[in-house]
C-alpha cells in the first residue's frame, strides 16, 4: 500500500494503470466499516486506490471544519489489511493551490435537501471530486449511497461535463439498531446516540407507508417527521423523485426517502431508495439499475 501525498507522488500510479479498470474510493478519513466496505466493493473490479481528505470548500461558517476527526494512522491501519494499492493523502495546499479560483457549480439536484440547509456545500464536495478525478483518472469511483443527494449531484456533474469516469454507489452500512455508521457518530454522547436512532425509525415508517399503498407525499413525510421526535432539530423528512430529486406524489418508479436532523452535537442524514413496482416496494440503487 503506497502512501501518497503530493501531485509529484501521483506519478507511481501509473504502474496500476493496465487492463483491469483503476477504482477510486474517495473520502474524508476518520474510517469506519461503511468506508471499509466501499473499499471491498472497489477491488471487485481493479486496484483501489483510497484518498483521506478533509475538504475545507464543502464545509460552511460554524460547520465542524476544525472539529472534524482526522487520524491518518489509524485510518492507514484499518486498510492495510484490505489491501489498496494505494492511498492518497494530500494536504490543502496540494489541492487548493491558491485562495479562491475556478470552482465547479452544482446542478439541479443540489438545490434542495441539504444543499438548501448548507449553502456552497455541493459546489465544494464536485469542486474536489473534480481534482481528484483529474489528478488520479480512475476508470471507476465508489460513492456511498449514505449520502445519496451527493450521490446523484456527482452523477450530474459527470454526465454534463462528460467526466470520463464510471460511478458506482454502494449500500449504506448500519449499526445493529440501524443507524447509519458516520465519523459524525463520534459526537454522540449516549443520550444523543440512543435518540439518534429516530432517523432509521422514519426511514422505516416512510417505507411502510409507500407499502401501504400511502400515495400522497404529504402523509409519507407527516408519517416520517412523527419518528423523529427525538431529534433535537429535524432539517428535513422528505421523499422525492430519483434521479432528478423533485416532490411529486409518489407511484411507480424510483424514491428516496431522505432525512437529516440535529441530535446532540452531530447533524445527522440518512436515506432509503426504494422501487415502487410489481414486486411492491424494494430497496434499490440511486446510480444504475
Ligand atoms: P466521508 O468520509 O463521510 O466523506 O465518506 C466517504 C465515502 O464513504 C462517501 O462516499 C460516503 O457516502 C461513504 N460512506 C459514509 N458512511 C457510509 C456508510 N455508513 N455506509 C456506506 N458508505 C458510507
């Protein structure tokens, strides 16, 4: 596993570049078995190479920069044994040369859920998607389906601006009570983290209310923001259209259910995709079929 840090470094990439596709899991460190499972899903298909950076452009004012968990050794430890090629570990001034300069603008799909509540967030997370596309070239990227919105607004940026890169989501890994594993989950103190449980209760409420046949977005998010009492600050309970991320009322077709709320010191976001079809309601990908 080559730890690799500056633009310089990226060169020995150039020994993974054959006729196995080179698979790019991109992420802001502070690793758990969600990102350790978007790894293994990546070396199905060629040599992986993983980046730990934290991105100083996706984070607002107030938001938790600073706070933010970094511990590249431990991080380095939990993916030896998976067996990367590589990891990519720059510092800010390896990706942002300079203060400001161009940026990329995020599409549609960015404008609601948490692009609404964290103004500048998504123009951030495709501006360093972008680098570290253009500075790895992966023929393949793994992406989370935990952060769906971030999901479908990269596969926007890749089909409009015709990045020659292929995406793959992967399934959102969960604690045994189900909520979803986040470095943010460090934040929880045990109250918080028991209440936190109210965003996977929704999920589920919202799930059983498109199987009940429940056709009215309105009831769908009623029924959704009802579970999460216990959250300090709901952000947002919602199901919307997928891929283009609109609130129609729900039939056949693609969903997600999405939620995102303040519980103690950590804000919190998790969703569901699901299939309305003739099987009934079954959980689905964002990107591909
Ligand atoms: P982050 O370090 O939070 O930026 O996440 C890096 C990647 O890991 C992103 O593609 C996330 O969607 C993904 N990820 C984070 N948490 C999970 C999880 N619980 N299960 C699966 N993937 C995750």
């Amino acid at each position: 596993m080559e730890l690799l840090r500056t633009r310089t470094d990226l060169a020995r990439l150039d020994g993974l570049r054959g006729p196995r596709p080179l698979v790019l899991v991109p992420t802001m460190g502070a690793l758990h078995a969600g990102h350790l499972s978007l790894v293994e899903a990546a070396a199905r298909y060629g040599p992986v190479v993983v980046s730990i950076f934290v991105n100083p452009t996706q984070f607002g004012p107030g938001e938790d920069y600073d706070a933010y968990p970094r511990d590249l050794e431990s991080d380095l430890d939990l993916l030896r044994p998976l067996g990367p090629a590589a990891v990519f570990a720059p510092d800010v001034a390896t990706l942002y040369g300079r203060e400001g300069g161009v940026h990329v603008a995020a599409g549609p799909r960015a404008r609601g859920l948490c692009g609404a509540r964290r103004p500048g967030h998504f123009d951030g997370v495709l501006t360093v998607v972008l680098k570290l596309f253009n500075l790895i070239r992966p023929d393949i990227a793994v992406f989370g389906r935990k952060d769906g919105q971030q999901c479908l607004a990269i596969a926007e940026m890749v089909e409009d601006l015709a990045v020659p890169v292929r995406l793959i989501d992967a399934p959102t890994v969960r604690e045994p009570d189900g909520l979803a594993m986040s470095s943010r989950n460090r934040y929880l103190d045990p109250d918080a983290r028991r209440r936190a449980r109210a965003l996977w209760r929704a999920l589920q409420a919202g799930r059983e209310a498109l199987a009940e046949g429940v056709a009215t977005a309105d009831e769908i998010e009623d029924r959704m923001t009802l579970q999460l009492a216990d959250a300090d600050v709901v952000d947002y309970a919602h199901v919307l259209s997928v891929p283009d991320l609109e609130r129609r009322e729900p039939g056949a077709g693609r969903w997600i259910l999405a939620v995102a709320a303040h519980v103690g010191a950590a804000r919190l976001i998790d969703n569901l995709v699901l299939d309305i079809g003739p099987d009934g309601v079954v959980e689905a990908p964002l990107l591909g079929e």
